[in-house]
C-alpha cells in the first residue's frame, strides 16, 4: 500500500465513524447497495462500515475513501 492509498483509507474510516459517510451517501441519493456495487463489496459490508462496526480494511477500503472523496467533490 502506497502513502496516497494509506491516506485514503484513513480517511473512510474516519468518515465512517463520524457519519459522514452516510451523510454523503444519501445526500448523492444512493443506496448502500449502489455503494457496495462500485466499491466491491456486499451491501452488508457498507452497512457494517456506516454503523460503525467494521472499519473499512485493505483494497476495498481505499476504494471506499476514493469513492466518498468522489461523492464530496459532487456535493
């Protein structure tokens, strides 16, 4: 894992415990699904993420950081 992926993945994980991984979500009127889908993951991955009971990990997680980071840019 490279630096700018190590940053990314902080990021989500923060976002995720924060709720503003949530926040970003439905504000771009997405669904966990729809998240999952880009992402890489099950849909009960990215619940799990949002609840604050599994934090982002590994490959999908960095996806997950650039994903939101996506959704921000957009709002």
């Amino acid at each position: 894992m490279n630096e700018r992926d190590a940053v990314l993945l902080v990021e989500a994980r923060s976002k995720s415990k924060s709720g503003k991984a949530r926040q970003s979500r439905e504000a771009s009127n997405l669904s966990r699904g729809e998240v999952a889908a880009v992402v890489g993951v099950q849909e009960s991955t990215v619940f799990r993420w949002e609840a604050g009971s599994r934090a982002p990990r590994g490959v999908p997680g960095v996806r997950y950081g650039r994903f939101l980071r996506l959704l921000e840019a957009q709002q």
